[in-house]
C-alpha cells in the first residue's frame, strides 16, 4: 500500500506496578567482565519508556493497538506489502485470559497470530526453500465478499540435519517471577529444549535479578546434567534488570560464537523491566546491531497480572527472532518439542510478500491483521528495509477480504515472496497466480475465516460490528479437526459464555 489506511489506532498502556521483590540479589559472577554495545550513549530524549509505572491505570498488562486495516481501492492501489510475521503469542495470551475467565483486552489481539498458530497442510517444496499456496472462496461472514488466501510454507529440516547450536538463557529471576509459579515453569520449559538438543550443541545461562550474572559458561549438551542441575538451582530475587541480562546474554554468545551454526540469545521473562535502562529504543537499537551480526533473539513469555507483551513482541521483532507466550508445560512442549527444528534454526530472513491484485477482478481488498508489520510499496525490494524471519518447516498465513469485480472466473492477481536466503545470503523472490474464487471453499480456508472472525470480535473492529460467536461456532464446528483446532472450539464456546454474563 502506498500508505497504510487504518482504522482506530490507539495505544493502551496497562502498565505493570513496581512490585518486584527488594531482597538483595547475590553478587554478580563473571558479570563484570563482559562488555557490550549496550554500553554505549542514550539519549535522553528517548521517551518511549517501558518501566513499570506505579500511576497507571489498568491490571498490570501491557499491551499496543495498531488499529485495523481499512478497504483500500485498487483503483487508489492495487499493491498491498508487508513483512511476514511467524509469532503466535498473542493467541496463548487470549487462551490464558479465558482460562482465567475473562475476555482479552482488545489491543492483546494481533490477529495474524491468531491464524498462525495453528499447523496447515501445506506441503513442503519439492524444490528450493518456500512453496506458496493460495485458494479463494466466498465469505462465510460478509455475503457478496471474497476471502484470498496467501499460504508460504518453508522446506522441512530433519533433527539429524539441523545446525549445531549455540544457546544462551537469558532467565529472568526477579521477585515478579515468584508468581504463580512462573519460575517454575521456565525452568519446566527450557529443560524440555535441553532435552531435544544433540550432539554438537551447547547451552550458556545468564540470570538478571537486580543484577545480571553469568550462571553457567557454555557448556556442551553431553554434559546435561550439569545445564539441567543450573536450572534446577533458580530461585526469583530481587529486581529486574533486563538491560544487563541481555548484555550479558549477547556478551557470553559472542563469546562462544558458532561459525556456521545457529547463534540464539533466548530471553525468559514476564517483559518487566524496573532497574537499568527500560526505554524501549535504546534496548532495541542494541539487539538490531547484534542481529546484523549473526546472534539473533527470541522471546518467551510467561505469566499474568503484570506482564509486558508489547516488549517481549518487539524485542523478537528487532532480534530477528520468533516470540511466543507459554500460559502451560502443554505449550512448552509444543514450542520446544514439535516446532523445534524452525524454533532454531532460521532458513529466511527479511521475508516480506507483495500481493497484486487485478483492478478488473478486484474492486476493493482489505488485509486481515498485520497492522504492524506494514510496509511501503517501494520498499519491497528495497533489501535495506527489514522484513520478518521464517524458520525451518514454518509457514505463514495471510488472509485478505475482497470485495469482486467481474465474473469471478479469472484470476485476481499475483502473490510474489523475497526473502534473503539465510545460508547463502543471497535474496531470492518467486511469484505465484492467485486463480479464480471458487465457489467451494476449503475447510480448512472455512476454519482460518472463522478464527480471523473471532479475532475481530474480540479485538472490537469496525468491520465485523453485527459478528457473533455464535456464528464463528457455526463455521468452524463443522471443519474442525486436531488437537489445536477442537480446542479452538471450546476457547470459543467460553468466550460466548463469557460475554453472556
């Protein structure tokens, strides 16, 4: 899109309480030897402050709006590009204010999360790294209007075929982690991922209280015993500064790093951050330089009550790494278990898709989520502007509501995907032909439209003003099937009853 049309941007600060624990934290081992480019100036015009602030308003979540995207002509343009997007936290975030009995904020839901959450049966590429799907259908929600499906599935990498990894923890000890046993389940978690790495891996600890300190040097996963016995040893103190965790984080990977191989800082926290610098810009600058050479970042959050989404989001944003929330052990295992090869091991960076639709066959389109992730026309090929990251064996999901022009029977456009291969570092683009709508839909399309459905809902959009839950039931009752999908089904039927009371 020349420019992004969106609807109702807004910012909701819920921002945690400063109520971390003061007990002492015991003296930094090894902390003061690394030096890092978080050291360097800051500004201190730099307002953008994600420090707990003990005056706001609300629960103690913090979560961005980025509006909703609008119907753009295609007469105004016909080009819509973004950069793809493979976090799903937002979804575990939603599952876990439910469980909890009671509805998301709006701003918790980025609905490209959502639908990326669930495994699709795209087929992996016969030849190169990406295979791109598309279908179209009527919508099952807005009669007279289309649903466009943009699918990019990556090739699969086998366990035995994965690189070599050189892991740090970076594990957020302070008191708010003591929590509803949040500590606990990091340690639960990491010790699942501990126990799916092989020969040739090696994992490094750094824990941030009120200080940060190196806990364990890398140490390789022959040795295991020793990295699960260190985890097993984490108790919560004091504060929480993550400015220092982090630095020591990229310090020790830097250190330790792995020609070759996979080079991953992996952050565990609640996203609160009360001592050292807290400003969002300042943090982010460092973990960009760090990611252009080679240590990338990926976030997972745990907890609820005071937790600081739009941090942990960002942050695997500018790391050029995956985020995901963990509200249970069954999500860890998910993540660390069965997504763990993609987890790891990047195979695209600064991924971005353009879709183009045909002005004869297309009147008017609108882009389903991916409000943040917006980027300008001209910057497609434009390999300075950055993109997203796709995993080994991820996929992402894409879809547009379309209003038609003409008779349907032809095609609406073209899908092109660029990406920077991320073992050879050359870019690489492929296109696709989105084919004419068909007059049966897929199920698993009818499913994707009714979790897009239920993310507008929640998320309150303009577009979706007379939309049930019940009729979100309606579709996707009939097609769902698999763990993910049935539970799905129930999450919905409990926030019908929710909003019933």
């Amino acid at each position: 899109m020349k420019k992004r049309k969106i609807m109702g941007l807004i910012v909701t600060m819920s921002l945690v309480s400063a109520g971390c624990s003061s007990s002492q934290a015991p003296a930094p081992v090894g902390g003061n030897e690394a030096q890092s480019q978080f050291q360097g100036q800051m500004s201190s015009a730099d307002s953008t402050a994600f420090a707990p602030n003990p005056g706001a308003l609300g629960n103690g979540m913090y979560f961005e709006s980025y509006g909703t995207n609008s119907f753009v002509s295609t007469t105004d343009d016909r080009l819509s590009t973004f950069a793809v997007d493979v976090d799903t936290g937002a979804y575990s975030v939603m599952r876990n204010y439910i469980s909890r009995g009671s509805l998301p904020p709006e701003s918790a839901v980025r609905l490209e999360e959502f639908i990326n959450y669930f495994p699709l049966a795209y087929e992996p590429p016969k030849t190169g790294s990406f295979a791109i799907y598309t279908d179209a259908a009527p919508s099952p929600f807005s009669p007279g209007n289309e649903v466009v499906r943009i699918g990019i599935k990556g090739k699969e990498i086998a366990a035995l075929e994965r690189k070599p990894a050189n892991l740090v923890f970076v594990i957020d000890i302070s008191g708010s982690m003591n929590q509803e046993n949040r500590l606990g389940l990091v340690k639960q978690s990491l010790s699942v991922l501990v126990n799916q790495l092989t020969e040739g891996d090696r994992v490094g600890i750094v824990v941030y209280g009120s200080n940060g300190r190196r806990l364990l040097e890398p140490t390789s996963v022959q040795d295991k015993g020793k990295i699960l016995a260190s985890l097993d040893y984490l108790i919560p103190e004091g504060s929480t500064n993550a400015e220092e965790g982090l630095q020591l984080g990229y310090a020790m990977a830097a250190e330790s790093f792995l020609n070759g191989g996979i080079n991953r800082v992996i952050l565990c926290s609640d996203g609160v951050a009360n001592v050292g610098e807290t400003r969002a810009s300042a943090l982010l600058e460092r973990i960009d330089n760090y990611a252009s050479d080679g240590i990338l970042l990926s976030t997972f959050g745990f907890g609820m009550g005071n937790y600081n989404d739009t941090l942990m989001e960002q942050l695997a944003d500018k790391g050029d790494g995956v985020y995901a929330y963990i509200d249970s052990f069954s999500e860890a295992r998910r993540v660390f278990t069965e997504a763990l090869t993609g987890t790891l091991q990047t195979i695209a960076k600064d991924a971005k898709i353009q879709v183009e639709f045909d002005p004869k066959q297309v009147a008017e389109y609108r882009l389903l989520g991916y409000e943040n992730r917006d980027v300008a026309d001209q910057d497609f090929r434009n390999d300075r502007v950055d993109g997203g990251e796709i995993g080994g064996g991820h996929s992402v999901t894409a879809l547009y509501e379309v209003k038609p022009r003409g008779d349907l029977s032809h095609d609406l456009g073209k899908v092109r995907f660029r990406y920077q291969n991320a073992d050879t570092g050359k870019t690489e683009e492929i296109e696709k032909t989105i084919g004419p709508i068909s007059s049966k839909p897929a199920p698993e399309l009818l499913f994707l439209c009714a979790v897009a459905q239920y993310a507008e809902i929640l998320r309150g959009s303009p577009w979706v003003q007379n939309g049930s839950l019940e009729s979100v039931l309606e579709v996707a009752q009939p097609v769902a099937k698999g763990e993910e999908q049935l539970e799905f089904i129930k999450l919905v039927k409990n926030a019908l009853a929710l909003r019933g009371r």
